[in-house]
C-alpha cells in the first residue's frame, strides 16, 4: 500500500503542510482530532503499543469502524514506550514535534514520563493537546466514555422520548470534542508565532457535552417547567414531521417559514390552506397542528416517494427521505462531489469514507495515505529520528518496536 497521490501532484501545499503531529490518541476522541489535523496536511506520526497496536484495530460490532476511518493520512510506529528506548523514541519524536495529542485516561501520561511538563522541557515549542472526560474540577479524576456524558449531561433525555433516555447514532460527543481540541491546537499554533513557545490546551467530553446542550439550558432558563425531549415535538416550527408515502417509505418534511408554505400550498394547488386565517402564521400553524397534521398525513399517504420528493423540491422546502448508513454509499450528491474518498482499510477492504466537509481555497484535502497497518512506518520514522539500520534491527528484535515491511499488506512482526 503506498501513498494516494504524490505530492508533487497536489496543487499546493496543504494548510498544515510542515506541521508534525504526535498522535498518542486511541479509540474515537484523540484520533478524530488527529485526523483532522492530517487531512489539512500535517505530518502526523501515530504511536502505537506493541505488538497488535491500538485495540480499536480489533473492536467488533460499532467498533468496527473506528481505527479505519479516524486514522487516514497518518503514519504509524508501534513502540513499547514501557521501556527506556520506548520514552528515548518518543522523547526524539516530541523534540521534533510541534503538536501532541493524547487521550489517554488521566494520570496515564504522567506515569509514562511522557506528562506536559516533562515534555515541555524536552520541546518548549510543543503544543500539548490533551484531551480527556473532565475539566479540571471535582470530577476530574473519574473516567468518561460518549454514552456516560450524553446520560450525565442531559443529551441522552433529550434525544430519546420520555423516560427512555438515548444516546445518539453516533460518537458525536468524541467527534465533537476531537474538533474543538483542533480549534485550540490552531489557536495555540497562532499564539506560539506571537510569544514563541508552546502551551497545554485541553477539552473534555463532559464540557463538549453541555456545550452543545446550551441551546436547551436557555430554553430551561425561560420554561415555566422541565422541558420536554425532542421526539415529544414541543417545536419552534409547526411542520417539522415525518410522514410516510403511498410505497409506504418515510420522508421528514419541514416547513420552518412562512414562505415555505406559500411554495408548499402553491405546488400542491391548495389555496385554500394558503388562506385559512388558522394557517397564516408559523405560529398560528403551531396551534392548529392537530388540524394541519393529517391533512398532510393524507397528502404525503396520496403521494409516492418520488412524487413527494418532486413536491417539497418544486415547493423549495427542506425534506429528506429518510435513508440509511449504506444508502450514503449511493447518494447521488456525494457521487457527484466526490464527498466519499475511495479508501483501503487495513484489512484489504477497498471501500469510500466522508472527507472533511469544508472547502479551503484551492486546496484538495483528499486522502493520500490510507489507514496504517500497525508499524507501517516504523523503519522510516526511526531512521528519520537518527536511528541507523543497526538500532533499528535491535529495537525490532527485542520487541521494543514493531515494523510492517511487507507492501502487500501482510504484516511482518520483527520482535524475535
């Protein structure tokens, strides 16, 4: 497996170009944030423990999909950094460094003699990124997952209906948080060309959490009691539904304006909804949706998926057939856009994953590695460190580095 593109094909250099990464993260949270980093074009170094690398590679179930998308665009070496010529390497690593990022549970880094201020004197210039389930605070030294702060935080009542709290469909607590641990390594990066050294910056899942709930904290604020979960449809919006088509497939309709209504009653050549004095405003639909709502039960029922899809884009309202993981796979926009890039997982599965969803001016922040196997890079890193081929075959052969030599994908462990 090589490169994706050369990079004496790429247009320009990248926005990151020149940056290197350490990449101590694991699991969903640090990787993401990692991730990100390498699609914008830093060099990022992944760390991995011996001899297997990170346990996501062998997660099964949701888990499946964790070490092949979060980890693109990175190079991997896998080191035992229990042992003294484990920290030598990534102290060598560090000191070239400009960004750390761990996720490591807390005290873990410490332990390793690998904690911020430790490294700090090794490269006063590293941005240390440091990404973990609290703030500092009263709970600081307890542990977090996605699903405890989404329960913890009020996300997870929020998302489920009444009295069945759900977590969402997605790690978006470890996602979201990995993006703000960016936005800070970037803040950090600008702040270092002022003052000339690095600093630590840290995020948190539970923070990450109730910042996203903040739109329901000032909703609280202004309730005359608890406010309800979103499946309940307490809406801002009069048709914000699903319905199900005459094929009996569902579609989610919103019509969020006033505008979208006169469209919606133009397309479907009812004038009389138009004009009926209980329809006229957002909110005078909001209270006659116990009215409104079949009427546009009985329409959309009328309707096939195609018909219906043909009314809400004449009528220019927002709609989506409601579509499966899979079905994106097929989507006819991200097919157009290239907004799936064609990826092989270690494993030797080819298949096509969501680039970034941003645009930044003329440059193509497409894949060009694919996920690694476990010390795929090991020799490379190794020898760009200073490390000759003598150390190295050392290393490998007291297990204190694992190195992936074969391209065709076989893994190759050199531990003796």
């Amino acid at each position: 497996m090589t490169d994706r593109s050369p990079a004496d094909a790429l247009a320009k250099p990248l926005p990151l170009a020149g940056v290197k990464v350490v990449d101590f993260g694991h699991t969903v949270m640090g990787p993401s944030c990692a991730m990100i980093l390498a699609d914008l074009g830093a060099d990022v170094v992944k760390v991995e423990p011996v001899p297997n690398g990170e346990p996501t590679r062998h997660l099964k179930g949701f888990g499946t999909g964790y070490f092949g998308y979060f980890n693109r665009n990175k190079r991997s070496i896998a080191v035992d950094l229990k042992t003294p010529e484990g920290r030598d390497i990534a102290h060598r690593l560090v000191a070239e460094a400009d960004v750390l990022v761990e996720n490591f549970a807390p005290g873990t880094m410490e332990r390793l003699g690998l904690g911020a201020d430790a490294l700090a004197r090794v490269n006063p210039r590293l941005i240390y990124a440091s990404l973990k389930g609290f703030l500092d605070g009263p709970y600081a030294g307890r542990l977090a997952l996605d699903e405890v702060v989404q329960m913890m935080t009020g996300l997870a009542y929020m998302t489920g209906p009444s009295g069945r709290p759900l977590r969402a469909g997605t790690s978006v607590v470890d996602i979201t948080g990995g993006m703000f641990a960016v936005i800070a390594i970037l803040v950090a990066l600008r702040e270092r060309e002022r003052i000339g050294k690095g600093q630590t910056v840290e995020t948190a899942l539970f923070e990450t959490t109730v910042f996203l709930m903040g739109q329901h904290l000032c909703y609280a604020a202004q309730a005359d009691g608890p406010i309800p979960p979103m499946p309940e449809r307490v809406s801002a919006w009069a048709v914000y539904e699903t319905f199900r088509t005459a094929d009996g497939r569902p579609i989610f309709v919103g019509i969020t304006t006033d505008s979208h209504w006169e469209r919606f009653c133009a397309v479907i050549d009812r004038p009389d909804l138009r004009d009926d004095p209980a329809f006229r405003t957002n909110n005078d639909r909001i209270a006659a949706r116990p009215r409104l709502l079949p009427l546009l039960t009985a329409l959309f029922g009328s309707l096939s998926m195609e018909e219906a899809v043909s009314v809400c884009e004449r009528a220019r309202i927002p709609f989506a057939p409601i579509a499966r993981p899979e079905d994106l796979f097929e989507d006819p926009h991200l097919r157009a856009t290239g907004g799936l890039m064609p990826t092989t997982l270690p494993n030797g599965v080819r298949t096509a994953l969501p680039r970034l969803p941003i645009h930044v001016a003329d440059s193509d922040l497409t894949i060009r590695r694919d996920p690694p196997r476990v010390g795929q890079d090991t020799c490379a890193v190794l020898a760009e460190l200073g490390y000759g081929p003598a150390a190295i075959e050392q290393l490998t052969g007291a297990g204190i580095v694992v190195a992936d030599k074969e391209p065709d994908g076989n893994r190759q462990r050199l531990a003796g």
